[in-house]
C-alpha cells in the first residue's frame, strides 16, 4: 500500500511539473490598482496554497470545540469505568455478617 501511495504521488508530481513546464506564459492580476505579472503555473500554485491556508483556518474553531468535548467525553468515560469496576467489586465480595453481641 505504501509503494502505490508512492507510485501515484510520483506520476501526480510528474504530471504537475508537465504542467508547469507548459504553462510558461505570463499572466497579469489586476488587484486595487496593482498589476502582478507571474507565470500561470506560479499564480495557479499561490492561489491554490492561499486557499489550502484559508480552509485551515476555517476549520481551527472547529477542530479546537471538537478537542475540548472529546476530552470532557474521555472524562466521562474513565468516570464511569471507575464506578462500573467499585459495583462489580462490590457484587464479588460476600456480605459481612451483622455482628452479634453475646454476653
């Protein structure tokens, strides 16, 4: 599984660079009066990390709320683990006999 996972990365990295190697032409972005001139393949490669970054961000909130209540579940767990193990050591050991006073 580990040499395919290779092996597709490999021909999905060769396929890029052909990409790239192709797409040489510039390009201008028109942005708030500035002009950037790139290569397709470089402006392609920025936007796609910008947008990458911004999804990270996007999901931080989420992955943070989602951390905090697996720990609290966890907390719950080992909680009721504990009691589950006193009622069953409980259950095992037999009643003490009342004591009885004979004088």
């Amino acid at each position: 599984m580990k040499i395919l996972s290779r092996i597709i990365g490999v021909i999905i990295f060769i396929a890029f660079f052909g990409f790239a190697l192709k797409n040489t032409d510039e390009v201008t972005l028109h942005f708030f009066g500035y002009d950037i001139r790139q290569p397709l393949a470089l402006m392609l490669l920025a936007f796609f990390a910008m947008g990458a970054a911004l999804g990270v961000l996007a999901m931080t909130p989420t992955v943070f709320r989602n951390r905090r209540e697996l720990s609290r579940h966890r907390k719950t767990v080992i909680t009721l683990q504990k009691e589950s193990e006193a009622q069953q050591l409980a259950r095992k050991t037999p009643p003490q006999p009342d004591s009885v006073d004979n004088r």
